[in-house]
C-alpha cells in the first residue's frame, strides 16, 4: 500500500527543520520522526486520531497472541496471590481531556 501526502506547497518546507518525513529504510515506506496528529494539530501521543479510524487490513499489538511463541499456562494460585497485592483505583477525566476526546460520561 502507497501513501500519498501533499502540502499546499509540495516538496517545500517553511525551513529545513520542519523536514522530518523521509524515505523509510524499508522499500515502499515513509518514516516521520515526531508525533502525528489527524483532526487535531496538538498529537500527545506518537499518534492521535481525533474521530473514527477505519483499518482495511490487521492490526498487531504487543498483546496480540500472534505476535507471542512459547505460550504456557501459570500457576493460578500464585497469579491470584500477585493480583490481591495489585493497587486497583478509581478516577475520574479531567474535564479538559474529556472534552477534547469527546468523552461524556467521565
């Protein structure tokens, strides 16, 4: 898959350190070094995507079990042991964040 970028002025930066896309070491990628923001110019996050996300293939995450090898049981009980020392808490968003993320129910 191709990704296909254009500015209001293509090929030409405001200065050379707002260069920060380039050719990937991959064949066929692109790479930018900072934080990508989509419906938001403020990104926190390496990326931040302010509305729906529509993904036509596969996403892997660390979690993910085909990503993972040498997948065994535990022992239960120890793992309930660990899980009665965990410190579970309750909060609330800050009403900025939850405003900014459209979260209603805080």
């Amino acid at each position: 898959a191709k990704i296909f970028f254009q500015a209001s002025n293509p090929g030409q930066f405001e200065n050379d350190s707002d260069v920060l896309w380039q050719r990937g070491h991959v064949p066929e990628t692109i790479a930018y070094h900072g934080r990508v923001g989509i419906n938001t110019d403020a990104p926190d996050e390496a990326l931040v995507v302010c509305g729906n996300a529509k993904v036509m293939g596969r996403v892997m995450h660390p979690s993910d079990s085909r990503a993972k090898q040498n997948i065994r049981e535990v022992d239960t009980n120890e793992q309930l042991r660990r899980i009665t020392q965990m410190r579970l808490v309750e909060y609330d968003y800050k009403p900025e964040f939850a405003s900014l993320m459209g979260i209603k129910d805080t």
